[in-house]
C-alpha cells in the first residue's frame, strides 16, 4: 500500500513560505519521499497503517492551500509511467515493503 500526498500550497508571505516548510518537514519526518515537486509517497505495510498515516497528514495541515490525499496498491504504482520531456524515464527504485536494516 503506498500513500501519496499532493499538494498546492500558497508562497506569497514569508508566513505562507514557513507553512509550506512546516508542512513538507513533517511529511519528510513521517518518512514520505518526493515523487516530484509537490507529490510525496510513502510505503504502508497495510491498510489500517495508511489510515493512520492520512490522519496525520491531516493533523499537519497548513491555514490555507490544498492537499489530496491517496491510497494506491504497489501494484498500481510499479504501472506508473515516468516521462522526461518525449522519451520514456526508467522506472525509480521502489522500496520493498518490509525492509530491516
């Protein structure tokens, strides 16, 4: 199970730039990775953890801005396709669920 956050956070006022901040450390904190500028996922080991893990999302939302939140099976994310302007990008490294050091 992967959790996606995406997000479209407003920039104008220094107080606006240190809520974006906030924000996108407590999701790096909560050990998402960036997928691109604004989408961050991370890896459950399953469902009942994702919804933990969307609650505090919801805790550390900002004043003001949108936030989506998703839920995709790793069989869903490895068919992503990643494009780098006309030509195909290889696929990123995607973790497995459980690994120990």
């Amino acid at each position: 199970m992967w959790v996606i956050v995406m997000f479209d956070l407003p920039v104008d006022t220094p107080d606006d730039r240190r809520n974006y901040a906030k924000f996108r450390k407590s999701l790096l904190e909560d050990g998402f990775q960036m997928f691109q500028y604004s989408v961050y996922g991370r890896c459950c080991i399953s469902h009942e953890k994702a919804e933990a893990i969307q609650e505090r999302v919801g805790v550390q939302l900002p004043p003001e801005g949108e936030v989506r939140v998703l839920q995709i099976t790793d069989k869903q994310l490895e068919s992503m396709k990643i494009f780098w302007g006309k030509r195909r990008k290889p696929a990123q490294h995607v973790p497995k669920q459980l690994e120990m050091f």
